[in-house]
C-alpha cells in the first residue's frame, strides 16, 4: 500500500496552478509502501484439506484478478494456481509505522481455471453470513461461496446447460444486480439471469444477444454475436456488456429489460483523430462514469481507453492516449471519484500507472495528466488475467472510501523502495 505526499516545491507549484485556474490531479506523486502481500502463501491458512493435491500441482500465484470486498474491509484474489484467496486487512494499516505483511485470512483452491469472479454487493466482514464471492470455474456449475469460510463448502451452485449439447456453459462474466438477490452471467452469445435463492436450479432467464447463431451474418444482422467478456451495471440501471468480437450492448433494467443499443467499437468516430489505428482485439473491460451517462472501453491489443456518451446513442466521445497495452492479455482500468469528477486509472506494460482526469469533460484526444513508474525493473510483457505469464504487469482497481475519508487503491506486482516480487500485491492509499 502506498501514501502519497507531496514535497513543498510540489505544493508551491499546486497553489500557483490554483491561482492561474489550471486544472491539477487529485493526489500527489510521492508513494510510499504500507502493505504488501509478500512472502505471504506459506500460511498455514493457505491450504484447504480437500484440495490439497489439485493445490499441489500448481505453484503458481500469480495473480489474474483482485477485487474489494464492498465494505472495503477485504481483498479478493483470483490466481493462476486456479485458487481464490481472501486478504482481511489490518486494522491498524493506516496509523502503523512499519509496512504490514498481508497474509491470506482463507483460501479456496478450485478444481478449473476461474474465467471470472463477483463479490456480493452487501459483503460486510461483521456479518459472516454476507461474505459471499461468486465464480464461474472452467465447464462446471457456478459457485457461490463464502469467502471467509472456505471449508464450509459451497454455499449455493447453479448451472448454466446448453439445450442442445447438455454441456456446461462456462460464464466469461459475472455481476450482482444492486439489490443482491439476482446475478446476471455473460457467455457466448446469451445474457442470462440467475436468482441467488434457487440453489442447484438454472437460470430464470435467458436472453440471447442474437436471434439464431444459425444465420450467416451475425446474428442476421440484428444484435452481436461473441463472448461476452465483461459486464458492468451503471448507477442508472443500465447494463453494459462487451464481447471479444468488439462489440458493446446496453440493456435495461440492470440486464433483464430491453436491449437499448447495440454498437461496434471498431467503427470509425465522428470525432477526428486517430483512435481507428489503435487496433483493438476484442472489448476486455467496460466501466461506467459516476454518473451513469459515460462508459468507458478498454480493449486487448490497444494503447486508448475509448469514452462513449451514453445519451447519444453510444457517440464515441474520445479516446484516453498512452495506455500502452498493446497485448492479447488483459490489462484493467478503473473509475475514481473525486471531489471534482472522477479519475480513470490504467496500468500498462511499461509498469506505469497512468491517471486520466476528468475524461469526459473534452472531445478527441487525451493525453494522461499524470503518471508514476509503478516498479523498478522493465516489463516485458503485462498479463492481467492470464496465468504462466510474465508477472510484471500493472493492474489497477480501486477501493471504497474508509475512515477519515481515505480512498484504498491496490496495484497488483508493482515494485515500492523495499521491492516487490514477482506476484504480489500492494496497496495504495490516497488522501
């Protein structure tokens, strides 16, 4: 974890932007490590007793995935060793002098590789009954479990069966609605909604995102047809859904309403510029604004995170320039909100994190307002959810404000003055 000051000639510089009204970021660049996972996965916590020999066979622990809990209190880690660990955060981690060693609290191995996980909206670490994690490993039933609880077993599970194969069909996408009871999953060509109650049953509907996979053109011409890689809801209701084919769908009512609009990332922009030529390998992360009306896209094989109006029947606004992740991997973004607007974070292959503000307020190209080497040594390659890969990649997520109105970031495998090694996490504090 980090804690960003600045020195004085910074803050002389800030006052004098102040009075000449320029606009300046939020933070200050100057971070310090407080927390890291380190050599942390030798707990004795680590190992689940029914697992032991699938854990065994994979010893890597690099990580794919880590998302907040929403009380901000855990993390929750997805690893190429195919198992989801729960960090419980200090209580001390903000008043301790010392960097803390974050150790897992639980662990749960899984039998297949996870292509995606989602945490239960109402998570609070002071009632265990809420600690759900959701996850949907490779050909088998989704899982909901309790992520402090491993042992336990599974809380729920609920299958998603082909109708004509009779095979599982394995989510690339997963997302509570707001009130918690529903989740809606993203596969190849199918939206479809699950109730959490109904444990062991499938889904109460299925929304495919083209009439028949049958027709020639896709879908017919009408819908989009591919892997739905990611799913976001909006603070209006409003669910995003990217696929690998590159194309965007909105729908009402959090996922189970009517298709509102369907567009391609890969056609041209009316704005001029050259976002076309930034190539583009199909949509990996969709992530809307604070207010609902922005959504922003980030891709695989693409060095700009594309800005779209929502209200404009999906105008591309602009492109955010420099993210550099040009790889088939995944490399995530994330929204943070500010007393003046909201932020878009980004790693990228160079091990540098890149921070974008106030994005949707311009048109056309723009360049990052700051930006901070996020580990020493040179990456050479920058996987975000791709196990056996190169582990010096720069991940960026976000954490809800906790005490004394103090905003949590974690960056996976970033290297602070101490050093980091290869597979951890650490974790960023901002004022």
């Amino acid at each position: 974890m980090y804690t960003m000051r600045t020195d004085p000639s910074l803050r002389r510089h800030l006052r004098n932007e102040d009075q000449l009204g320029m606009e300046q970021p939020s933070y200050s660049p100057a971070p310090k490590c407080i927390a890291a996972t380190g050599e942390a996965h030798d707990s004795e916590r680590d190992a689940c007793s029914a697992a032991e020999a699938i854990a065994s066979r994979k010893t890597s622990t690099d990580y794919r995935s880590a998302q907040w809990s929403p009380d901000g209190t855990c993390l929750i880690t997805s690893s190429a060793d195919d198992t989801l660990r729960t960090f419980a955060l200090p209580h001390d981690l903000l008043t301790s002098r010392e960097p803390h060693i974050l150790r897992p609290y639980a662990a749960s191995p899984s039998p297949e590789p996870v292509c995606s996980t989602a945490v239960y909206p109402y998570y609070d670490l002071q009632n265990v009954s809420s600690t759900l994690v959701l996850s949907s490993p490779r050909n088998l039933p989704i899982r909901l479990q309790n992520a402090l609880l491993p042992q336990a077993g599974l809380t729920a599970s609920y299958s998603l069966i082909s109708p004509t194969t009779e095979a599982y069909i394995t989510p690339h996408s997963l997302a509570f609605i707001s009130s918690g009871t529903h989740f809606v999953t993203g596969s190849d060509s199918l939206l479809a909604v699950f109730d959490v109650s109904r444990n062991g049953q499938g889904p109460i509907e299925r929304y495919p995102t083209i009439p028949s996979k049958r027709k020639k053109a896709v879908g017919g011409g009408v819908g989009m047809k591919g892997i739905l890689s990611c799913l976001s809801i909006s603070s209006e209701g409003t669910l995003a859904a990217g696929t690998f084919s590159r194309w965007i769908g909105l729908y009402d009512s959090e996922g189970r309403g009517s298709c509102n609009a369907v567009f391609s990332v890969a056609e041209p922009s009316e704005v001029p510029g050259n976002a076309e030529n930034a190539g583009g390998a199909g949509v990996s992360q969709v992530l809307w604004s604070p207010c609902g009306k922005y959504l922003y896209v980030a891709e695989r094989k693409s060095d700009v995170v594309l800005v779209y109006d929502i209200r404009v029947g999906g105008k591309r606004l602009g492109w955010l320039k420099g993210r550099k992740a040009t790889t088939h991997q995944r490399l995530g973004i994330d929204v943070v909100q500010t007393a003046r607007g909201h932020e878009i974070w980004g790693g990228g292959t160079d091990g540098m994190v890149r921070v974008w503000s106030n994005p949707n307020e311009r048109e056309g190209e723009q360049e990052a307002a700051f930006e901070w080497q996020a580990h020493e040594a040179r990456t050479r390659a920058a996987p975000r959810e791709a196990p056996l890969a190169n582990r010096d990649a720069t991940r960026v997520g976000c954490g809800k404000p906790s005490a004394g109105g103090a905003g949590l970031r974690w960056h996976a495998n970033e290297r602070p003055k101490r050093g980091l090694e290869q597979g951890e996490v650490a974790l960023l504090f901002v004022r």
